[in-house]
C-alpha cells in the first residue's frame, strides 16, 4: 500500500496542491488533460492515509456510471476502496430505496426506463397526435424542467424566458402534456430519473431524521464534473450538506455544454462567494496533447467568454494541426476516409483513431466513405445511418414505390414519399429529435439527387444502391475507427482525431441564435479539439452536394486558427473547385500533381497503371454515351478499382459507388481491364 509521501511523490505541484486541501471548501479548476481524476482520486486516498477521512463517509459523485467505476478502480488501487464513487442518481436512489418505506409507510414507486410510453397516454389524453420523434422532444423538455426545478404550472412562464421551444408546439401545449404525464405517471405508481432527485431533495428536506442520518453518513464531499451541475443536483447537494462546507468541487467552465439539459456553469464559477474561504486552485498542465493541438485550443477560446484555464503542453512536439477546405461533403469524407487509410498503412491502431461532427447526420458520408476502404467503424451514442428509425421507414416506403410500378419521375416520387413522412426543404430551426430525423431525410434527398445524374436512373436503381449502401455498413466490427458526435466523444480521447463539417450553419448550429448559444457551440469545438494526442485535422465543405455552389463558409471559430495563407486561399477556394491529394489530402501545388491527382511524394495506394486503363476506358464508354464522365464513375471509384482489384460481380458491388444498374452497363468491361 503506497505511503501518504508516495502518493503525494507521484503529483505535479498543482495536482499535488489539490491533494494536500484536505478540508474544505475547495474549487479545482482543471483543464482538458490536466489530470483531475488523478488529483481528486490521490486527494481522497491522502485524506483516507492521513486518517483525516474514515473512507466510509466519503462520497464522491460523477455523472456517468463509466466515470464513476473508473473512479472507484484507482481508490482501490490507492488502498481507499471503502469510498462511495456514485453518480448523483445512483447515490440518491440509494437513499431513497432505503429511506422511502420508513418514511412513508409504502412501496418506493417503479422507477421507469423510459418515458416515451407515458408520454403517449399524456399526449393522447389532450388529443395531441405525437410520433416517436416528438414524443422523445418532449420527454427532452420534460427532463430539462424537471432538472431546473420548473412545475408544469411555471413551464410557460420560464420556458418563454429561457426561449425553450418544442418542434410545431406553443409553451401552453407543451405544460398540458407535461402536466398530463406527471398525472399519468403518479396513478401508475411510477417515477421518472428526475424523480429519484426530486423525491430524495424533497425526504432530506422534510424530515430532519432522514436528513441526519445521511449527514452523519456522509463527512466529506467530492463532486466531479461541476460544470454540468443542475439546479435539482445543487439543491439536493446542499441538503447532503447540511450547512457544512467540506466539499470538493472539480470541473471545467470551457467544457460547459450540456446547458440545453439544465446544466449551469455558474454554481462552479460562483463556488467561491457561495462558500467563503474557498481554496482556489487551477490545473493547467496538459498530459494528454502535443503543443501543437494545445496552442490551437488555447487560441480558440483567447478573449471569449468561454475561456477557462489557458493550458501548458507537457507532451513533445508532434504534427501541425491541418486545415482542409473541400469541395462537398462527399469530398469531405473520401478525403478523411483517405487519411484515415494512410494511418493504418503506417502501422496506426483503428481504435485510436476518431471523426467527429457536430450532428447524428453527418455520419453517413464517412460510414460509406470509410466502408468503401474496406475500413471498420463504430458508432458511439447513435445507431448507424441505416438502423436509424426514420431512415428505416424511408426506405421501406421507397421500396414499395419502386415494387409498384411508381417512380416515372425518379426525384419527384422520392420528394414526395419523404414530404408524406414530415420532410421539407426548409432545414428545421430547432434541436433535439426532430432536427435529427429531418437531417437524416435530407441526407437521403442528396444521395437521391446524385443519383439522377445519372441518365435512365431509375427509383429501383436508387433503392438497389441504398441496400448496398446498408449491407456494406453493417458490417460487425470488433475494433474501429470511432464516428461520434463532439457531444458523445465528451471525456474521451484518441491519437488522431477528425473534426469535420466546420461550416458555419453546422458549427455553430443554426439554431444557436443568442450570444451564449454559440459561445456554447465554441466550447463544443473546444471538445473536439483537446480529444486528440497527437494528429489533429479540421476540415470543412463548401457545398453540401457534389457539383453545389462554393457558397459555405469555415466556421467563424476558425478565424484566429486558420494562418494567414490558408485565408488566401479559402478565398480562392469559393471560385474555384479545391484539388487535393488524394492520399495526405492537402491542396495539391503543380499542374502536374493536378493531373496526377497527388502530392509528387506521397505514393499511390492503388494500381496506376490500372487506374490509367481505366479512366482511358471511362473516357470511351463516356463519349458513346454523350454523358459527362463523372457519370460513368467518378474518379474515387475507379482508385477504389484499382486499390481492391475486384475479380467477380459481388466483390465489384461491394465498391462504394456502384449498384446494381452500373454493374449491370460496366461491370463485364470493368472486370475484363482488371483481369
């Protein structure tokens, strides 16, 4: 078992700060990759050593189950594994199992996994007609006026203050079902998660027993992530405390970005004037990023409102941070497919390798893109683009039209199945499952307006390539290149990490019309950036559909980042199509490279020669056919040829961009060349 001087041996000066604070109240400031889990851990484990703590009434609270197992590994590790490490929920329920049937005579209600059920009683009972996707809306917006300590009576009031909005719904529709479910759910005997805060608060509150014997149960308090404390968890920490102030706060205020969900930054920021005497204490060095990555962040949030602890690299120097602007979105993920390969050829593990956007969404480019490689991926905090329900029905709905004789005009009968399903052209303005689900149709809008480039497309045709699509992205993977949004990759990191769609209108997101809305899309950036160690690349489209109008923007977040060449050149960019590498993707100098299609020193990863054959082919078949060559295959396809070299029908159906019509028309010539 390590001494209290070892424990203390093994901290940088400010982590070891943290741990010799053993009383409190003290706010740990602690910046991406400082270190906090190990400064809080080692503090605790100090305290149990010295014998300041009976490691029985210590409480450490996170917010997430896996932060909290990982929490109680290192006590053990520590000699202090009597330590409760609970999420707020978790600690609560616990209490609340215990106490409950003292209190009150009976049986603690059935906590619920969900509220979607309720919901749809409390939304029929006012004859509102709710799909899936609203339904998960409001249980949203429910969760939010639970945390923030709203009564369904208050709800319009607050939720007009705060511009909290539902989807096609006013605030009075919106407080009837909330009401409705709340009634719904008591004459079931039922509680909600919320719940489980709110009836523990409410038993602490009420009898002064209860509330004893938790606080001669709990001495000491540590709560990590503070940051993304809401008004329910303050109030229920404050009873835990009982007027007390040995506690130990640690969070970030630049990883603020949960405050749609009820966070609030401020009881971190206002620690210290809630608790006089309060030890302040900043963690600053960061272990987990090269200089390079560091200094990016660091700039991204100089002289905003978000900024937090300006971070010191400790890791040695690694690669430049990378800029890329690309033409489309399609570009966009074939050219960090194409990255993503050359780390693997270089001997890069797939699991330390991420690609992060800022909605569910954008993931299905870079599922087909990286598919198309023979590249494994997994999806965290989100089904893949075609488990998803509302893409689900789609197609099933466009199938059947295609079986049925429908589909003269290709377009226009894929238009109207999705309008009949809730799509419109106009993007919608709000978050949350509506917005997801709106996405996920425009996605399959754009990958149906390529397809009608192609003369003679049929809506069968399409729907062919859509389950080739599918066929090829379910593939089950036991290790991968990780796609997540920059919220679900919050306290997680890789060696590489890929932030794509930085355009302004994606980050920050539309619907961020406030001051504070889109200093919070700055922070999720801020995320994104200090997941990475070592590679670091941040790219962006200048359409959304190949062929579009350059029309798009970097983020406005990219403006001190980007150097001053680079700004030169996006501004070029918007009136000229973008030439990169096809290997390292960065912008190609020569009109030699051009033609090439590479940098003169990257090597090709796929068969030249081949490829030459057959874009020299693709040239003829073009000319019989009076159509563009693109049309034919665009050049990714053919690389993709020549890299895999497919010898049979089913090997050359299972290369991103081609379905069954092209392997019917071509793929007899194309197997024949690759002979």
């Amino acid at each position: 078992m390590a001494s209290p001087d070892d424990l203390l041996a093994a901290l940088d000066p400010e982590q070891r700060r943290v741990a010799e604070a053993l009383r409190g109240p003290v706010r740990v400031l602690a910046g991406a990759g400082t270190g906090k889990t190990r400064a809080i851990t080692h503090r605790i484990a100090h305290g149990v050593h010295t014998g300041v703590y009976a490691p029985t009434e210590v409480l450490a609270v996170t917010f997430t189950t896996r932060a909290a197992g990982e929490m109680r590994g290192r006590l053990r590790t520590l000699g202090a594994g009597g330590v409760q490490a609970r999420t707020f929920h978790s600690a609560a329920l616990r209490q609340l199992r215990f106490f409950w049937p003292h209190v009150h005579g009976t049986e603690l209600p059935t906590l619920i996994e969900s509220k979607i059920g309720l919901l749809a009683t409390a939304a029929r009972r006012q004859r509102l007609t709710a799909d899936q996707a609203l339904l998960r809306d409001l249980a949203s917006e429910i969760e939010w006026a639970k945390v923030s300590n709203v009564h369904p009576d208050d709800y319009v009031r607050v939720a007009a203050a705060r511009g909290r909005s539902v989807t096609g719904h006013d605030h009075d529709t919106v407080a009837r079902v909330f009401s409705s479910y709340e009634e719904v759910k008591r004459g079931q005997g039922r509680m909600d998660m919320e719940d489980v805060l709110l009836l523990t608060a409410g038993m602490l509150a009420e009898d002064e027993r209860v509330a004893a014997q938790v606080r001669r149960q709990y001495k000491w308090f540590v709560v990590d992530e503070f940051q993304d404390v809401s008004p329910i968890q303050s109030a229920l920490l404050d009873l835990w405390l009982g007027g007390r102030d040995e506690l130990c706060v640690v969070g970030d205020p630049a990883q603020t970005i949960y405050s749609f969900a009820g966070a609030n930054a401020s009881y971190l920021r206002d620690f210290p004037a809630k608790f006089p005497g309060t030890a302040s204490i900043e963690l600053v060095r960061n272990y987990r990023s090269t200089p390079e990555v560091v200094a990016a962040a660091n700039t991204l949030l100089a002289g905003s409102a978000s900024r937090g602890v300006e971070l010191r690299a400790q890791r040695p120097s690694g690669p430049a941070v990378t800029f890329t602007p690309l033409p489309d979105e399609v570009a966009e993920a074939e050219h960090t497919a194409a990255k993503i390969a050359r780390l693997r050829e270089q001997g890069r593990s797939l699991a330390e390798v991420a690609v992060l956007f800022r909605i569910n969404a954008q993931s299905e480019a870079y599922e087909d893109a990286l598919s198309g490689r023979g590249i494994p991926y997994v999806i965290r905090g989100a089904a893949r683009f075609f488990d998803r329900p509302e893409v689900r029905e789609a197609v099933t709905r466009l199938r059947g039209a295609a079986r049925s004789g429908e589909g003269e005009e290709f377009l226009e009968t894929v238009h109207g199945t999705l309008s009949g399903m809730g799509w419109t052209s106009q993007a919608p303005t709000t978050r949350g499952q509506t917005r997801d689900r709106g996405e996920s149709w425009q996605a399959l809008i754009s990958q149906a307006t390529e397809c009608a480039k192609t003369p003679g497309a049929t809506l069968a045709q399409f729907v062919d390539d859509l389950d080739r699509r599918a066929s090829e992205q379910h593939a089950p993977v036991a290790e991968g290149v990780t796609l997540a949004t920059f919220h679900a990759a919050k306290g997680l990191e890789w060696d590489s990490v890929f932030l794509c769609g930085l355009q302004d209108g994606t980050l920050p997101i539309t619907y961020a019309d406030t001051p504070a809305a889109v200093e919070e899309e700055r922070r999720l950036l801020y995320v994104g950036m200090t997941r990475a160690r070592v590679d670091l690349a941040l790219s962006w489209s200048l359409s959304r559909n190949p062929g579009g109008r350059a029309s798009r923007k970097p983020s406005r977040f990219l403006d001190a980042l980007l150097p001053d060449d680079h700004r030169v050149e996006q501004a070029a960019a918007r009136n000229r199509k973008v030439a990169n590498c096809r290997e390292c993707g960065k912008p190609l100098a020569t009109g030699a490279e051009k033609k090439r299609g590479r940098c003169a020193d990257c090597p090709a990863s796929y068969d030249e020669e081949l490829f030459e054959r057959l874009r020299e082919w693709r040239k003829e078949r073009a000319g019989e056919e009076s159509v563009p060559a693109f049309v034919v295959f665009t050049d990714a396809t053919l690389q993709l040829i020549a890299e895999h070299k497919p010898s049979t029908p089913e090997a050359l159906l299972r290369i991103s961009g081609i379905g069954r019509s092209k392997l019917d028309r071509y793929g007899e010539d194309v197997l024949t060349l690759v002979g």
